[in-house]
C-alpha cells in the first residue's frame, strides 16, 4: 500500500518527553516496555534492590510523551517531564525505497 507523504511534514512538531525511572520501586511486571507505542522501553539485564529488572532507555528521542508508561505502572515507578516539541525525522515512502533497491 502507498502513503503519501503530506506536504507539510517537516513543518510538524510532535511532543517529547524526558524519561524517569525509579529502578527500586519497580517490580519488573514490563508493562511499560511492553506498551509503550514507539518502543522506547526495553528490559533492563541488572537487577534493582529488590532483585527485579527494571526498564531501561532503549532510544529516548523517540518518546512522544504520551504518558501511557507513567500511567501503567502500578508502583509509580515511571513518569516522564515534558521535553518540548520536535520536528519528526524523515520518513521515507515506500516508493523511494522500492526505487532505492
Ligand atoms: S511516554 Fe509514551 S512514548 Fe514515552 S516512554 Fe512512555 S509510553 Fe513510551
Ligand atoms: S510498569 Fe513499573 S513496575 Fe512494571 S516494569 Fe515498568 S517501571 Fe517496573
């Protein structure tokens, strides 16, 4: 399926967020990992106080704010600080990559 690209894509700012983890109020349930909508999330391999994994950054400039982390988490272990807007990277069509290979 083609998408085109709107017109105005540069122009358009999305949220970011900074991300906070509390690692030893987490109990490494991953629902923030497993959530987050732009995988920004991953299981972390060290253990906190409690002997739980908690999350760590996978790649933070993807985070749009969205909050669903902070709202998921049932020890309040998450919360994210609002960062400002961003421009969004480019987007290449899948056109220009068939056209590429
Ligand atoms: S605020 Fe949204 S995008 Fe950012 S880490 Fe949390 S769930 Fe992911
Ligand atoms: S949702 Fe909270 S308790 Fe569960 S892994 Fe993420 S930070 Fe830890």
């Amino acid at each position: 399926m083609y998408w085109r690209k709107p017109l105005d894509q540069d122009k358009i700012k999305v949220p970011c967020g900074i991300i906070h983890i509390i690692e030893d109020r987490c109990k490494g349930c991953g629902f923030c990992v497993e959530f987050c909508p732009q995988g920004v999330l991953v299981m972390s391999k060290s253990t906190n106080s409690k002997g739980y994994h908690p999350p760590e950054i996978n790649d933070s400039k993807h985070c749009v704010n969205c909050g669903l982390c902070s709202l998921l988490c049932p020890d309040f272990a998450i919360y994210i600080e609002d960062k400002g807007k961003r421009t969004p990277e480019k987007v290449e069509t899948k056109g220009k990559a068939e056209e590429q290979s």
